[in-house]
C-alpha cells in the first residue's frame, strides 16, 4: 500500500490524524498538569513529550495554540511559568484519556476526572496523585513552528518524584514495564509496555562490541 502526498491530503481529516500519529509509533502518554490565575487546575493528556538534554535536564512538549478553543495549559504554563509531567499507568488509562473533553474554563480536570491534586511546598503546578512518575518544570522558553502554528514548549526538570527507587535500574534508567506506564498511538489506543532487552553502550573504539551486536539479529 501507497499513499501520495495528494492521498494524504485528501482523507478524512480524523482518519489522517490517527494515521500521521501512529506511523512514528507509541510514544509515552503523560498528563500535563498547569494551574490558572484564577487558581483552577487543569490537566490535559499529552502524548508529545520529548527528552531535548540531561545537562542541563530539558524536556519538550508540542502544544497547539489556543485560536479555535480554550488551550489553558498553554495559557497556564505562559502565565505562571510551571508545569508538570505525570505519565499515565494503566489504572488512570479511562480517567486519564477523558481529559481530552473540553471542560469549561472556571473547571477542573482533576475534580471531572476523578484525579488526585498533589503538590509540593514550594512549587505552584500541581502533579498527579495516582501517577508513578511525575515531573515537576519550570518554563525556560517557546518556539512556534510556522508550518501548522504549533508551540513548542521547553521546561527545566526542577523535581522528580518517582513511586518507589526499586523502578530505577543501576544505569539510572527507569523499568517503564514495572512502573505500568502506558504508550499511546494515534488519539486514541493505548498501549502497555513491555520489556525486551539492555545492550551495551557502544564505544566508538569497541569495533568487536558492534559486530556482535549486529551479528547477534543475523
């Protein structure tokens, strides 16, 4: 099967959403949590996360801006520069997933989802309760991409609050199959993930390394 540009251009635009989002795979879903001027939290699914750095620790995320309907976490995180990342595991999936709905604005995700406000002293966005993993940032700076007008938001990790040490590996990696975290493609179907394998960090110098490695699928 092949589809041309003109194809593309022609599906139906929510066949074509589903189909641009899939093709690059499962990518990990988090809930984006901001809070108001008007003190009102807000939370909203996100499956666009990305690692930018580790030194200093930057992550992105990919947000559309607010033209046809309110976008409060993109208005949250510009107005009272913080945000958290929390990553959905499988028993929020439903709760998670109906952030999606557009609330009114004076609303809470956390109260219509049935989702836990949890927030540390001396940080203003709140995290998620029930999630595993929760990443508190702050925001560092924006980038519009003319292409479709879509921002995206850079944020210096500030906190990670992780369920318990036994979900981090010796390397410093975390176990996402032991942490329950759940992967996302497309809009709409979620995914739980499983562990296959660690390889070994591949040293420019270790010629030997790398042909085994490659040798071992053949």
């Amino acid at each position: 099967m092949h589809f041309n540009e003109n194809d593309i251009d022609n599906f139906n635009r929510h066949y074509r959403s589903n189909l641009i989002s899939s093709i690059v795979g499962i990518k990990q879903a988090n809930l984006i949590g901001t809070i108001g001027r008007n003190k009102i939290s807000n939370l909203a699914i996100f499956s666009s996360a990305v690692h930018i750095g580790s030194n200093p620790a930057l992550l992105g995320i990919f947000c559309k801006p607010g033209s046809n309907s309110p976008k409060q976490t993109l208005e949250n995180i510009f107005e009272n520069k913080e945000f958290t990342i929390n990553q959905v595991r499988t028993d929020i999936i439903n709760k998670s997933h109906a952030t999606h709905h557009k609330f009114l604005k004076d609303n809470s995700e956390f109260d219509k989802c049935n989702l836990t406000e949890y927030y540390l002293s001396d940080f203003m966005a709140p995290f998620v309760e029930e999630a595993y993993v929760k990443i508190g940032l702050s925001y560092s700076s924006r980038y519009l991409i003319e292409e479709n007008n879509v921002f995206f938001i850079i944020g210096k990790v500030k906190h990670i609050i992780i369920k318990n040490s036994a979900y981090i590996s010796d390397n410093g990696e975390l176990e996402l199959a032991k942490l329950d975290s759940v992967g996302v493609s497309g809009n709409n179907s979620y995914y739980s993930l499983h562990y296959n394998k660690t390889l070994e960090y591949i040293n420019s110098s270790n010629k030997s390394l790398l042909e085994n490695i490659i040798n071992e699928n053949s």
